[in-house]
C-alpha cells in the first residue's frame, strides 16, 4: 500500500501530539531503580558462601546481576534461579569461564566468592578489566600476593572491597570507636580469636575426572598446583590442605579478627614487627609497642570465650577493656562504656551493610571500609604470624620493606609460584 506525503506528515504529527506512556520504574518512581542508576554485576564463584553474599546484593534495589559463573553445573544452576527470581525473567547468563564475565562491557563490577585460591588472582584480572570488585576473604595466599593484589587495585583505580563484613557491623564498629576514640585510656593490648592452626600437605585419593560441563576440574584448581580430582575437594573438603587454603587456617577467622584489631588501633597500612608462637598462641608486637595476641578460647582470666559468638575481638586499654563477636553482643570494663549503646540484631556473619557499602563506593568512587590497603596490610600480618607457626621460631618482620629481617627461609616463603597460564 501506498502512502501520500499528506497521510505521512497527518500520522507523524499524530505521533508527535500523542504522549508516550513510560513505566514508571524505568523513571525510578514508586520505590523502583531507575537502569541508568542500577550497578551490573556478575558472580564469579558461587557456592554456599557465594550464595549467602549474593543475595545479600539481590536485596539491594540497585544492584543487577547479570551473569553467574561457577565451574561446578548445580552452582551455577542455583544462583542463576536467585537472580532470575529477583529480576522477574530468564534473562540472567550462566557460565564456567571467568573471562567471559569480565570480557563482557555491560557489567560494572563483580562478586568473587571462590575458594581462597582464586581470590587473588580473579581480584586482579576483574581490576585489568575495568571491574570494581568484591572479593570473599582470604584475599589472597601469600604475603607477596596481598601486595600485588593492592598494588593492581589501585593502579587501574578500581573499587575494592574484601568481604571482612565486621567493619560494618554495629557492636564491633562501637567496640572500635571506644578504642579509638580514647574512651579506653592508651590501647596496650589487642587480642584476636583464630581457628586450630592446621596444614595438611597430603592428597586425596585419586578418583575419575567428572565432565567438565558438570565441574571443571581444571578451573577449579586454577592457578593452584594440579593434584588427582577427588569429589571431597570439589564438596567443601579443601579446607586445611595447603595448596588450597590460605596458610594453616589462620586467615579463615585471623583475616576479621587481626583486621579488626589493626582497624581499632590506627594500624591500617602497618604492620607488627615481631612474631611469636607457643603452643597455639602467637604473640606479635608493633613498633610502637603495642600487643597484638591471637589465640584459641577467650580472653578472660579463666581463658573462657564469654558468650558472645563466633569471631571474638578484646582491646585493653589503660583505663577499660572491650569485648565482642558475632551474637551482636558487647561486653565492657567499666560497663558505663556501654551507655548510650543500641544493639541491632545484626549478627557479624551478615555482609549486608558491607554489601551497601561496597556499592555506594562504587557509585561516588569514594574509599570503602575495608579496602585493599587496609586489606593488605592486615593480611599480610596474618601471613607472616602463620609463618611463624610454620616454622616454629621468632620473625622479626619489616613493615615497609615486607621482609623478614635476617630469614633467607622465611622470605622464600612469602610468595609461591601460580600455575600456568593464570599468571595475573
């Protein structure tokens, strides 16, 4: 059919004179983000803690998953239903390889949630790509792979947050204002609850390599040393086992707690000098003098956990001393120290806040709370503790060289060699 040049100019002032109908949440109206103001993420490692920290960001009304990769089919799987779920479609992408979420230009930032292994070097590749990052703790496994991981973050200017939640945690942000703000008299001593130091350097039996549509054995270990597939690793078992995580289990509660004391006592950026182990206890001591304990049990006289959850933290001052952890509880010397508190219920497991604060960062480009110079440097005095462990004597560490002074062995073991090609 044809069309007269008068029928053409009579249905485009039509068009012209006829208002357009926009949804109201594609303006933001209604409680809705507008899409130029929603953050496009991916997830890059997606298993039981994966998932608890996704969905955390699936609460937020401005973060939009995009993508899900995992290398095992059933995670994938599961958080793709998450996020499809959220965002009312079947739109959301599934994938085994990392480097396809960070080659895609739709996405902003990603959530790294591997095991320990990954963390590092999928933090690095994210920041190459021009991807902000949140990355599960430990951030990385070596003492010289906090510095590169820090040193690649803030060369290619990416927000970075470590998943170290309890900064954003009420009663351990108030446990570390009393500290800082001088309400304890001098800070002396900090003390920091760990796990059984343990390090396990044998295999698993050998067992037949499933298809790697199902889980991907070779991505799985990534830029770890390759050994025989056995299913326990793949099913959580990793733990304790040296090439897979962060040295002697130290860094599993010693990345929170030792953060959290260096973050109470102005230590973000430093670290102690002097590193000690006996029976269990390793005792560290900073420049300034400050004590820096981290043990199993409580802090108490009797050597008792109080009763207040997983991830205990105590900083003695001259004039009181605070205790808390993850039961949203606190505890104080004198107990005037707590008036004016208000508890929230918020237990230190939730990375919620942590969550909101990340994707605020990302949005006005300021600094995070628990950021890559923070991180590195509390890492690294886990790193160095659990060395001292390892092998049984004394360390006298440099804060700003990070060497061991006079411990050719010990400074070989601050770093170790990736397995080809994940050379970040």
């Amino acid at each position: 059919m044809k069309t007269t040049r008068r029928e053409f100019l009579h249905k485009t002032a039509l068009a012209i004179a006829m208002p357009t109908i926009i949804p109201s949440r594609v303006l933001g109206r209604d409680g809705a983000v507008a899409p130029s103001n929603r953050i496009a993420l991916g997830a890059i490692g997606i298993g039981p803690r994966g998932r608890l920290v996704l969905d955390a960001f699936l609460k937020q009304p401005d973060a939009q998953f995009v993508t899900v990769c995992d290398v095992q089919a059933a995670n994938r799987r599961t958080a793709k239903m998450m996020v499809d779920r959220k965002n009312g479609n079947q739109d959301c992408g599934s994938t085994r390889e990392m480097l396809e979420v960070l080659g895609r230009d739709d996405i902003d930032a990603v959530l790294i949630a591997t095991g320990d292994r990954w963390h590092a070097v999928a933090t690095m590749f994210a920041a190459k790509a021009g991807k902000d990052v949140y990355s599960e703790k430990p951030c990385a496994m070596t003492i010289t792979e906090c510095a590169d991981l820090d040193d690649t973050v803030r060369r290619y200017n990416r927000v970075f947050q470590a998943g170290t939640q309890r900064r954003d945690v009420a009663n351990f942000r108030y446990a570390v204002d009393l500290a800082r703000s001088g309400r304890l008299g001098k800070i002396h001593t900090v003390h920091a609850s760990i796990y059984l130091l343990e390090e396990r350097l044998d295999w698993l039996p050998a067992e037949p390599e499933p298809d790697p549509q199902e889980c991907d054995w070779d991505r799985w270990l990534g830029p770890a040393p390759w050994r025989p597939y056995n299913g326990e690793y793949v099913r959580g078992q990793w733990r304790c086992h040296a090439d897979f995580e962060a040295r002697g289990r130290l860094l599993d509660w010693g990345a929170h707690t030792v953060d959290l004391c260096q973050w109470a006592t102005g230590m973000d950026g430093n670290t102690p000098v002097e590193f000690e182990h006996d029976a269990g206890t390793i005792r560290a001591r900073y420049a300034n003098g400050l004590r820096l304990v981290m043990r199993l049990g409580g802090f108490n006289n009797e050597g008792q956990w109080h009763d207040l959850g997983t991830c205990p933290v105590r900083f003695e001052g001259d004039d009181g001393w605070v205790e808390v952890g993850d039961a949203a509880k606190i505890l104080a010397e004198p107990a005037s120290l707590l008036d004016g508190y208000r508890a929230d219920g918020m237990a230190g497991t939730d990375p919620t806040a942590h969550v909101r604060d990340f994707l605020n960062c990302v949005k006005s480009r300021a600094t995070t709370s628990s950021n890559s110079v923070a991180t590195r440097s509390s890492h690294i005095a886990c790193h160095a503790a659990a060395l001292s462990w390892r092998l049984g004597r004394k360390l006298a560490f440099d804060p700003a060289s990070e060497l061991f002074v006079g411990d050719d062995e010990a400074n070989r073991m601050r770093r170790r060699a990736r397995r080809a090609p994940w050379h970040a």
